[in-house]
C-alpha cells in the first residue's frame, strides 16, 4: 500500500515515520521524501491509527490525489536541492512533468491552487532557505553557494536574496540565526 506523507523534508523525517510504521508492526518496502510503501493493505481504523501517530509529530497523511501530487512536487524540489551539485538538462518544468507523468501546465495551476504560490515561487523560497543554511554553516563561500545551487552568478543570487530576505547575505550572516524558515514550513 502506498500513502502519502506531508512535510517529509529530510532524513530523519524519513527515519521518525519508519520508526511509527515499525512500532505499528507494518512492513516498510519502500520509503522516500512524501511517500511511504508498505506490504501491508491498511482498513480504515489502521489508517487512522497510523494518521494519529504521524500527525503527534508533525507530518499529515495526504488522502487527496492532487494534494499528494502537490506534495510529490514539493518532495522532488526538496530532493533536488539536497544534492551536492545539481544541474539540470532541461527546464525544471519538464523535469517535473517527466518525473511526475503529467503536463506542466496541469501541475502549475494544481501547485498554484492548492499552495496558493507557483512552483517557481516556491522553488526560489527553498533555495534561499538553503543559502540560508550554507550560510549558517559557514563552510563555503558565497561563490561556491552560488555554484551548489545552480545560480547564473552571485550578483543573481545576492539579488534574489535580498528580494526574499529583505537583507543582503552578508547582512544576514550577521543575524543569522534567527531569520531561517522551517522548509516544511514553506
């Protein structure tokens, strides 16, 4: 069975649902950002059970098809940033609508409507949380940030930055511990 998990952003969400399916004595055959495979087929009390235990620690069972679409794409983005140097051959549109089986132009008007943002929007969002996070660590400079995140140059990056954040980077590198959003939050 397959189900769907809202705001999976990380490894250890990943390994705090595994332990809820564990406890609950359920086979896990596959588990990623979002989306949960299990052997067993669960009736609707073992569901809600399952929905109690997740929620306690902050994630949503998503029983919508367009919001556990929404929440794929969300997943992907996650995914894609989390990579050490990503590139892409093709526009984050058709990577989307390959990965996902669907035409773009659906899943933007879903995103839209469902997020209330556009996946572009919401894609920036993440990526400046995660300059944000490079950042706080301190461990690469803004030019290598730059280059991790795919960005055309750091005068873009600092642009966007700003347009986001309010601050330039090297401001925020001043306040920084107070100014970065949760990324399930987003």
């Amino acid at each position: 069975m397959r189900i769907y998990v809202k705001n999976m952003v990380c490894h250890r969400c990943i390994l705090a649902v595994e332990q809820i399916l564990q406890k609950l004595n359920y086979t896990v055959v596959d588990i990623q950002l979002g989306k949960v495979e299990i052997q067993e087929q669960l009736d609707d009390k073992a569901l809600e059970q399952l929905r109690q235990q997740v929620e306690a620690i902050g994630f949503e069972l998503l029983d919508d098809k367009e919001r556990q679409l929404v929440a794929q794409i969300k997943s992907l983005l996650i995914r894609l940033l989390q990579s050490e140097h990503w590139t892409l051959e093709t526009p984050l549109s058709s990577y989307l609508a390959e990965q996902v089986n669907r035409d773009y132009l659906y899943l933007t008007q879903l995103f839209s409507q469902i997020e209330s943002t556009t996946i572009e929007q919401y894609f920036i969002q993440l990526k400046i949380e995660r300059v944000k996070e490079l950042l706080t660590y301190g461990e690469l400079t803004l030019k290598e940030i730059t280059f991790r995140l795919n960005y055309s140059s750091v005068a873009h990056l600092s642009a966007q930055f700003k347009k986001i954040t309010g601050m330039t980077p090297t401001a925020f590198k001043q306040v920084m511990p107070h100014h970065r959003t949760q990324i399930d939050l987003l």
